[in-house]
C-alpha cells in the first residue's frame, strides 16, 4: 500500500510539473526587438523657400520607418527617427542627413541641401 500511495504521489508531482510548463505563455520574437533600436530623437526640417519637398525617415532610403511628410516652402516640421536612421527625400531618395545624437532639438536648414 505505501510503494502504490508513493507512486501515486510521485506521478501527481509530475504532472502538475509538467502542466505548469506546458501552459507557460508563448513568447512573441517580434516583441523581443522592440528595444534594440537606440534612442528616438526629434528634431525639426524648415522648408527650402523654393518648393515643397516630401521627406521620409528609416534605415535607409525606401526602408523601414516613417515616411512621408511635406515639408512647405516656408514652413518647419517636426520629425522624429532612431539614431542611426537617414532622413531622405522620398522622390529622389537623396539623403539629408544621418539622425544622431546632436540633432536632437534643432532644426535642419533644407536651403543648404536644394
């Protein structure tokens, strides 16, 4: 009678261990990259005073990221992108600029580009 009650506790004990485990949650492996991209910066783009230009940011031109906005003769945006993504003009994939560290906060001057 003890070896059956002692089986049976031990068979208990095992599957109450292996039903914790089999209802663990499922781990998404997109969610697991959400922080390895550094530092969101913001920044502004004031137009070049001579046409509107439509300006995308991403890890390269046409990549993955934020497209697009207008950017008015006269007027300044507010954009905002991942260090070591570009900031591009979307019709002829010119690059402005890298974002980096330093142009958080300031305003990129789109006349000394056009």
């Amino acid at each position: 009678m003890k070896k059956s009650t002692g089986f049976l506790s031990l068979l208990v004990f095992i599957g109450i261990t292996t039903m914790s485990f089999v209802n663990l949650p499922k781990i998404n492996p997109h969610l697991c990259l959400k922080n390895t991209k550094s530092e969101l910066i913001s920044f502004n783009v004031k137009g070049n005073g001579k046409y509107y230009v439509e300006l995308g940011v991403a890890d390269k031109p046409g990549g993955i990221g934020s497209c697009c906005r207008q950017v008015g003769l006269n007027s300044t945006v507010g954009f905002q992108g991942h260090v070591g993504d570009v900031l591009y003009d979307t019709q002829t994939r010119k690059i402005i600029t890298k974002i980096y560290l330093e142009i958080k906060g300031t305003t990129i001057d789109l006349k000394e580009y056009y």
